[in-house]
C-alpha cells in the first residue's frame, strides 16, 4: 500500500487486544482482589479507563470469542456453543438440548464449525487495513481449514484450536506447581495433555513446545512486536490463563506462602502474577522501541470463573455458563496515551461487541461493507464528545440461559429452572431481589424485547453438551 509510507500512516496506532481466560471480575488488584497486586494490569487501568460495567457476549469462551472478533452477536451467525471441548471432540458422545446422549459425531461434524468467511474478523480488517496481524496463544474459533487464523487474516499465528492446553508437560520437574481444582481435571483428554486440539501449531504446522506455555506464547508475542517495531501491527494475544490446569512456576506459588495459606488458591493467585508479568514484558517491549505512546492496548476476559474454581467474579452471583453477573461481567481495560484520559472510571454498560469497532475507528480501518455491527464505537463516549449511553440494551443468549441488560435494570433468565427474574443492578448488584412482581409492566417489556431479538436470529449452527447442571447452578 501507497499508504504505508504517508504521514498518516505513521501516525496510526498499533493495537494490542489482550484477552484471558476464566479470569473473574474480581481476579485483578484493580478490580478488588485483596491477595495480590497486579502491578502491571492495574498500570493498564492507571493509565486508560477502567469499565465498572464492562461485558462479554457470552458466558462461555468459544461463542464470547466469536463475537468480540467480528463486534456483533455471535448468534446471529449460529455460533451460540462450543466449536469444540477437549483434545478430541469427535470421539465423545454429544450431550443433546433435551440432556439426552446423542451419538459420536465425528470429525466431519466439528470441521464445518466456525466462523462463516461471509464474517470478517479483527486480524481480516486490520490485514486489509495495511497492518501486520499476529495471534498468539489459544484460538478456538475452529479448526476446519477455512476457519484457521492463518486463513483468517492473521500473518503470524502460533496457537492450539482447542478450549485449553496443559501448561507444562513434565509433571515431575520440581520448578513448576500442578494443581487439580476442577471439573476439567476429570475430564479425559482435555486439560492434561498436548495432544490433538491441544497441540501447538505455527502457521498450521506442528512443533514441539516444552517450555511454559504461558511464558512460550509471551515469548512469541514479544518476537512479534520486535519485527514489526517499523510497521503498524495488530496483536491478539490470547492468553492461556487462568484457566485450568492450574500449573505456575514455583517461584510465584513460593511468594505467596505467607499470605495464601490455602493451597488451591495460592496456585490461582499465583498464576494470576504469571499472567500479569507476562503483560508486563509486552509493555516494557513497547516502551524499548518508544511505541508505548501510539499503541492501543485493551484488555478483557473471554468470560467469568467457573464456580468450581479458587478465582473470584467480585460480589456478583453466578459464573461461567451462565448468564448470571459473574458469567459475563469482566475485567475490561482499554489504554490509548492522549485519546483516553488516565484514570477513567467508565460505569456504563458496554461490551466486547465495541472492541472492534472502537479499534478501527482509531485506526482508519474501514468495516465490513454492508454488515451492520452491534458494537459501538466507545471514543466518543470516553472523550465526552458524546453524552448518553452506547446501548439502550444488551443481549445474551446461550443454550438455556439469557439475558437483557437495560440502564440499570436486567432480565435474567433460566429457562431449565423455570426461571424469569428482573434485577435492579444499581441497588442490587447480587442480584438477589426478583423484582418482576414490583415492576411487571418493565418486566414484561423486557421480556418483550428478549422474543423479539431471539426471533431474529437464525438457528444454532450447531449443538453440543452444556457444562453441567450442578456447575451452572448459582450460589445464590
């Protein structure tokens, strides 16, 4: 491109979207976690806003992805579950919508699932916007070839296509802490192994990996950014962590003896300041080559912590699989120098949907000609160029839980439970007050509001177990 040698062009930002997994609204020191400090995550919030009110799409990693890459409702291209859960997903029976088994499907039926290509994803845009794309870490947003990263407008890809992958394969070396805390420790062929959909590929091709995942994946990020220093680039670092296993060098689970006696949630913890200093090698990256003052950086979790697990999702009720405030309210962060004034405090609700379009706007990225996104462009809120809120509403959908979030208020629903509730979230962020009796005629609306967007969707593409029902049940 012409462009790549103009003024503007060197004037337009990088961008980093940094995204974790499992990690709970509470996990960070900056959203309340008393055992730790996240020193380099809480800079990312010092220096940029920080979202109160902040959402994913989804209670569950592979749909919540989907929609933060491409900024509209995942459903709206049927992906509402799971592409895939474990190493081999074709060898494992499909836990049917009636709870029923169904028969093996086989690989055939987990090729075809992904992202439609009538769906442009960030690393699609930003590649034709003229930058240098780069995914690294977990993908899982399917494995059928039209639907791999390196097919998908990323340039650079090291990642496995999988929900997760053991850490660290050598269970006996001394230095490395592993810990069993989970319903996914049970389960076969799925967080303890390197295997199938675990396996790490670069650009398609399999390698061999033994190092700390983590620290691998942050180690091919910072290559990353060492190449592209001259150009523009965008990064999706997609971090393996928190989620299970929970493995972390014993130098990060020692530091925290004194402070965590209980051991479970030592290692979380522990991992957590991992993960942190694996951001902080990228900021100290970027300020080496002097790009910290043009880089955006955001970062999000894919979706809350699993009830089952040491994390923490704050004081909201609920966790992973559901639509309950701990499943889908999350830790959310975006830093732009000189665009977003430091030490934001944003507390409308806003969502992973507008990642996209608020990164390419910033960038001069022109959109997807003819596809209507449902994220919002978040600048002008945060500049104050624009008052009001960014959605009159939001939505979720997934198996049989939903939601709608209006101003303060939001309908929760479990259709398994028989259950239809309206929260008030100012007053009662718990949600532990059923007020649909108080309200009927807001709670009808809402009600109203959810059958009409369902109604426009089309159906899932595809269906596949749905965690389990004990794990979906709130502590409430």
């Amino acid at each position: 491109m012409q462009q790549n040698k103009s003024g503007q062009e060197k004037t337009r930002p990088n961008v980093i979207v940094i995204l974790a997994d499992d990690m709970g609204y509470g996990d960070l020191s900056c959203y309340g976690n008393h055992w730790i400090t996240t020193t380099h995550l809480d800079s990312l919030a010092a220096d940029g806003v920080r979202f109160t009110d902040g959402y994913s799409t989804a209670p569950l990693c592979s749909p919540s992805r989907a929609g933060l890459m491409t900024g509209r409702y995942q459903q709206r291209f049927g992906f509402e579950l799971q592409v895939s859960s474990g190493a081999f997903p074709e060898r494992k029976e499909v836990r049917l919508d009636d709870g029923s088994l169904g028969p093996i499907q086989g690989e055939e039926e987990f090729l075809r699932r992904g992202i439609p290509v009538t769906e442009l994803n960030m690393g699609e845009l930003f590649k034709r916007g003229g930058y240098k794309t780069g995914v690294f870490g977990k993908w899982h947003l399917g494995h059928g070839d039209s639907f791999l990263p390196q097919n998908r407008g990323f340039d650079k890809s090291t990642v496995f296509y999988g929900n997760t992958s053991i850490q660290y394969t050598d269970l006996d070396d001394p230095s490395i802490v592993s810990l069993k805390v989970d319903f996914h420790d049970e389960l076969i062929n799925t967080a303890w192994t390197r295997a199938g959909l675990n396996e790490i590929r670069e650009n398609g091709k399999l390698i061999d990996v033994d190092e700390y995942l983590l620290h691998f994946f942050r180690d091919r990020a910072l290559d990353f950014i060492e190449e592209h220093k001259e150009e523009r680039f965008f990064l999706y670092f997609s971090m393996n962590a928190p989620v299970p296993p929970l493995q972390v060098p014993r130098s990060y689970f020692d530091r925290l003896k004194t402070e965590i006696p209980n051991i479970n949630q030592r290692g979380y913890n522990a991992l957590l300041l991992a993960q942190d200093d694996a951001v902080g090698a990228l900021l100290a990256k970027l300020t080496e080559h002097n790009l910290d003052e043009n880089t955006i950086i955001v970062f999000v979790s894919d979706n809350g912590c699993a009830e089952s697990r040491p994390g923490s999702n704050g004081i909201f009720s609920g966790g992973k699989f559901n639509t309950l405030e701990g499943g889908i309210r999350m830790p959310f962060i975006i830093k732009w120098p000189g665009q977003i004034q430091p030490g934001t405090v944003y507390e409308k609700p806003v969502s992973t949907l507008d990642i996209l379009p608020t990164v390419a706007n910033a960038c001069s990225v022109p959109l997807n000609e003819g596809v209507q996104l449902d994220g919002r462009n978040l600048l002008p809120f945060l500049q104050k160029k624009k008052m009001g809120q960014p959605h009159e509403d939001l939505f979720w959908k997934i198996a049989h839980f939903a939601a709608v979030r209006s101003g303060d208020w939001k309908l929760y629903v479990d259709r398994n439970r028989g259950l239809k509730q309206l929260f008030n979230l100012k007053d009662d962020p718990e949600e532990r007050i059923d007020q649909s009796n108080i309200h009927p005629d807001l709670f009808s609306t809402l009600l109203e509001k959810l059958r009409i967007w369902e109604n426009s969707l089309p159906k899932k593409a595809w269906s596949n177990y749905y965690g389990n029902t004990l794990i979906s049940k709130s502590k409430r």
